[in-house]
C-alpha cells in the first residue's frame, strides 16, 4: 500500500530539486572562490644617491695652515724670489703658488689662465716672458724648476698672456699641486721698458674629474 500522497510526492520532487540547486550553488560558489584566488609576492630595492663637493684653495707661501679661498678682489700675492721691484735686463725670479682640493672634496683638473692685459704694449709685461711648472715640494727656485720630477704647463719664453692647454690632475680629499712661476725680463729687452711696471694676474680653475668607468 503506498502511503504516500500525490501532494506529498510532489513536496518530495520539490524539495529534491531544491537540494540539487542548493548543490550546485554550493559547487558554483567554491568554483568561483578557486578561480579568484592567487599567490602573490613582492621583494623591494632603494637606492641613496648624494652629490659629491668640489672646490680649491691657494697659498702662496710654503706655510700649510695658510690654504684659502682667492677671488678676483682678493688675489693671493706671489712672493718672488728676487724682488720684482726694480728688475733688469737678465733678471730671472720663481715664486710658488700651491692649490689643493677641499677637505672631503672629489678629484679635479686644473688649468692656468692668464689676464690679457699681462701683456699689454703699455706696461712691462709687454717684455717679460714666463714659465710655469709643477713641482714636487714647496721648495721653487732655479733647481726645483729645473729638476727631473717637475712637469711643465706653461712653456718657457711664454707671454704673460699665456695660459696652459693640458689640464693638471689634482686628487681628492686635499690632494695638492704645487706651482712654481718662472718670470724673466730677458736680455734683449730694449731701453723703452725702463721704468714700466706690470700687476699681473693668474687664474687657476679647477673643473671635477668624472668617476673612471665601473669594470
């Protein structure tokens, strides 16, 4: 005998179906979990960069404690060998000029330029002639500039209006070069460079040297 009713067997029907759409929900949604879910990772670099300093000092005497900053309007005065004052035919003087890089600075190039008016037809330096090399110590006279070690930048029998071509490389962090100034009123000079005189002026400048290539 079947107890069971057609209303019955229909709730039944029903309500398997219902399991079945609930079923598939179910699967849907845990398919839909899988599909949107990933693994993921991230790993970070940075990277501080700070520019360098750069600059130059001077001394004209041989006193170490003695390097600063010369501009245009307060030059470093050469101490010459022999007194400039009242120079003749024949006479031939040195004097140092030493310049070294900044305390921390980074390594640079040096070159020596020379005020056009040195040389001007109106004054001594029209007739002086001059010459300047680097030098191993502080030490500038006839031997020093002479010596075997000593590098010339400025040509010998040079106007006071020339300046160098080759740059001089000065190392960092108070590496320093040592100038040693020639100037000659030579022997040829004629009568008219009586009495004339000549405040000649120098320029070193310095530019920073770009790091060598990593290997």
């Amino acid at each position: 005998m079947d107890l069971h009713t057609p209303a019955s067997t229909t709730r039944a029907r029903r309500f398997t179906q219902f399991r079945v759409i609930l079923a598939s929900a179910l699967v849907f949604g845990v398919g839909a979990t899988v599909t949107l879910a990933s693994w993921n990772d991230k790993d970070v670099a940075d990277a501080t960069f700070t520019a360098g300093r750069f600059g130059i000092v001077g001394n004209a005497t041989t006193a170490p404690e003695s390097f600063i900053d010369h501009t245009v309007t307060t030059p470093a005065a050469l101490a010459f060998s022999l007194a400039p004052t009242a120079m003749v035919p024949g006479t031939v003087t040195y004097a140092l000029y030493s310049v070294k890089t900044i305390s921390g600075g980074v390594a640079g190039n040096l070159t020596v330029s020379a005020n056009p008016a040195n040389a001007a037809l109106t004054n001594l330096g029209h007739y002086l002639t001059y010459s300047v090399r680097t030098i191993a110590g502080t030490t500038c006279s006839s031997a020093t500039f002479a010596a075997a070690g000593s590098v010339e930048v400025i040509p010998a029998g040079s106007k006071l209006d020339v300046g160098s071509v080759t740059p001089v490389a000065i190392a960092a962090d108070g590496g320093q070069i040592n100038y040693c100034f020639q100037v000659t009123l030579p022997t040829s000079t004629i009568d008219d460079a009586q009495g004339k005189a000549v405040t000649a002026v120098w320029t070193i400048t310095a530019e920073a040297a770009a790091p060598a290539p990593a290997p």
